[in-house]
C-alpha cells in the first residue's frame, strides 16, 4: 500500500498549483482550513492562463493577500489564489509628489519603509499594517487618522468579466472606510498593483490619541516620516495583540457608523462611550468600547477568544476552528446589540 507524500503539484511559468492544500500557514488567525487548489502567482501575465483552467473556472475563486483579513469557517471549495508578485519603483515625479508602483505581493510595511527611506511621506501613520500591498486598497487599510486611499492614485486589476488587465483610478475604486469596490465584488476584480502619489513634504498627522505622546516618548529632534513611523510601531506593538505571537485578524470588527439621533441618545446614557464625527453627519462608534463594556474583553471560549488586550480582536489561542471563532464573532455582535442595540460587522473576509 503505498501512501501519498504530497499533494499534487504543478508548477508553471510564473505560477504554482498545489491540490487540497493546507491554508494553515496562510491565514494570520492560524485556521487549519484547505483549499481544492492553491495557486500562487509569482507573474501576474500568468493570470490569463492560469484562470483559463477548467478547474478554475468552474469553481469559486477568493484572492488571498497576506492572510491577515479573513476567516475561513469552513474548508474553500475553490481556487484561493494568492498573488506573489514583486517591484516597488518611482515611475514619475512631479511637483514634489512622486508616482511610487508596487506590485500586489509586496509586504505592506516593506512598502512603508521602502517609500520613507526614499524620502517619501503619506504612509508613515499606516505603519506595521499586516498584510500585502494588494489587500489595501481592497479594505482601504486606516490607522491613527489616515486611510490608504487619501494616498492611492491608481489601482491596477485583472478584470475576470473582460478577462483583462485594466487600471481604476481613485474614483473608480468607490473608496469607503474599510470598504471599496473591489470588497464588494472579490469574486470580479484581482488586484495586481498600486500607484501611489506620495509628497516629498506634507503636514504631519499628529491628532489621533496617543500619537504626539509616543513622538515624545521617542526623544527626537525633528519629526519625520520616520519618527512617526517608528512612534505608531510602538503603539501598535503595545497596543493590539501581535499576530506572529497569537493568531488573530486585527480588528474583528468594524466601528458602527450610525445616525445623529440614536447617537445622541447613547452620548447621554453613556457619556463615556467614544463617538467621532462620519460622513455625511452619521457618527461612528467605538466597537471596542461596546464590546469591553459588555463584559467580553478577554472572555474565551476553548481556543477561541476576545484578546485581553484589545477588545475589538478576535484571537485563537491554540486550534481554535474557523467555525468556533465565528460562533464567538456571533456571540459577541448579539450581546453588544442586546445591550447597546447597536450592529456590529465583521471587518474580515468571513468565507
Ligand atoms: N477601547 C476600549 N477597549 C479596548 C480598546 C479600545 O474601550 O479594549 C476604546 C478606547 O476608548 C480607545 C478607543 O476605543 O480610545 C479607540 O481605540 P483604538 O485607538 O485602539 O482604535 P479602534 O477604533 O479600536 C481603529 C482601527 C484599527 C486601528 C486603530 C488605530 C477599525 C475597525 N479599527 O481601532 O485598525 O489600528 O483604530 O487607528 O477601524 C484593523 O483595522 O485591523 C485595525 C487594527
């Protein structure tokens, strides 16, 4: 009787197919989920072929970035297809504000670095983001007042209705918080670069809490597109649970934006509760007030957990199962709405 080693693989031009692959190494909430295939694109002009495959086309397709923005429940009856194309370069320069490209597969915080040693501001607040440089628009990635998008000029696709590559301004990518077009439709658009405009100088983003004390803390003379960066490392490794140390996705949830009214009523009964201002007069809410008001923080179930750390973090503390985390998730949203009868939404890919 002879017993298989490895799952089947091929290996193409540009690309590597592997069958009923382990997605454990590839998910940052460290779920022992499998795909039916897994392919990893190094070329992006491989993508035509690649999606032509019959098994391809006849199932489910989902695009994995760095794995730090999804929950598989359950094991993928498809093709994940997972984007690792390289290239960071200046392409143009005008006015002091350079066009920067970089390929989907680049690390996002290498992406930082790489711009701010080159003299280059706009990403310093989004500093140590997890995840690729695919993923950001897709979510529009934020932190400590600044979203991607204020900083993206184009985005570059594979379009699987034409079956072409095309490129989306700013406009076109329908940019919302933590939302976008490319969100709303995963299954259309695979996203295989950005451009960037990024200032030579701009006025620095201080406001958000915490911020101007962790520049203090660091004893620099003059602040910089690398001071900040550094200070905003500091927060996030001090403040949200580190995902190389404990699986988790970031924020589980989103902070609910809802009407002036309801909002009112929650400032008076709980005045403590943080409300910022939103678009169009809406107000949004601190998620991670609600669920640690709730009684969750830190609250477990077997391996799955609220982090102790931050509330709005989902963590699996050991083997959790992507079905038992989003049970938790289920938990938690009918709680928060029970007590404070306000919504929560997930802010992860839940497949
Ligand atoms: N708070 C609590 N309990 C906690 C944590 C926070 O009550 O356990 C309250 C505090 O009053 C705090 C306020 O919530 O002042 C805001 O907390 P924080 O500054 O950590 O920001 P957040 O609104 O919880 C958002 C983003 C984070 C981002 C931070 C900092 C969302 C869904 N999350 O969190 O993004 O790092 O702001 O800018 O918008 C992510 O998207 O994965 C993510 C981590």
């Amino acid at each position: 009787m002879s017993y298989p080693v490895a799952p089947a693989r091929l290996e193409g031009a540009g690309y590597t197919i592997v069958e009923d692959a382990s997605l454990a190494t590839r998910n940052t909430l460290r779920v022992a989920a499998r795909a039916s295939l897994l392919i990893d694109v190094r070329d992006t002009q491989a993508l035509p072929e690649v999606l032509a495959f019959p098994l391809v086309k006849s199932s489910p397709l989902f695009v994995l970035g760095g794995g730090s923005n999804v929950l598989f429940t359950r094991d993928y009856p498809g093709t994940v297809l997972s984007l690792a194309s390289r290239g960071i370069q200046i392409c143009a320069e005008r006015d002091g504000v350079a066009t920067v490209r970089a390929a989907a597969g680049e690390n996002w915080n290498d992406l930082v670095n790489w711009t701010i040693a080159h003299g280059l501001c706009g990403l310093e607040n989004l500093a140590l983001i997890p995840g690729t440089v695919g993923a950001a628009p897709i979510q529009n990635i934020g932190a400590y007042g600044t979203e991607v998008r204020e900083f993206v000029e184009s985005v570059d696709v594979f379009d699987r209705h034409s079956m072409s590559a095309m490129r989306l301004s700013r406009a076109d990518c329908e940019f919302a918080y933590r939302d976008s077009r490319f969100k709303r439709a995963p299954e259309r658009y695979i996203v295989t670069g950005v451009d960037f405009a990024l200032p030579r100088s701009r006025e620095w983003r201080l406001d958000y809490s915490g911020v101007r004390e962790e520049i203090a803390a660091l004893g620099v003379e003059s602040i910089n597109a690398a001071s900040i960066a550094e200070a905003i490392t500091r927060l996030r490794l001090r403040k949200l649970p580190n995902p190389e140390v404990i699986g988790n996705a970031g924020s589980f949830f989103k902070n609910p934006v809802i009407d002036a009214a309801p909002a009112a009523r929650l400032r008076s009964a709980y005045p403590a509760l943080p409300q910022w201002p939103a678009d169009a007069g809406r107000v949004k809410l601190s998620a991670a007030w609600l669920i640690e008001t709730s009684g969750l923080k830190g609250f477990r179930d077997g391996d799955a957990g609220v982090s102790a750390q931050h509330a709005l973090v989902l963590v699996n503390h050991g083997t959790a199962s992507g079905a038992r985390l989003w049970a938790l998730a289920q938990q938690v949203r009918d709680t928060v709405r029970q007590r404070f009868d306000v919504t929560l939404d997930a802010e992860p890919v839940v497949i």
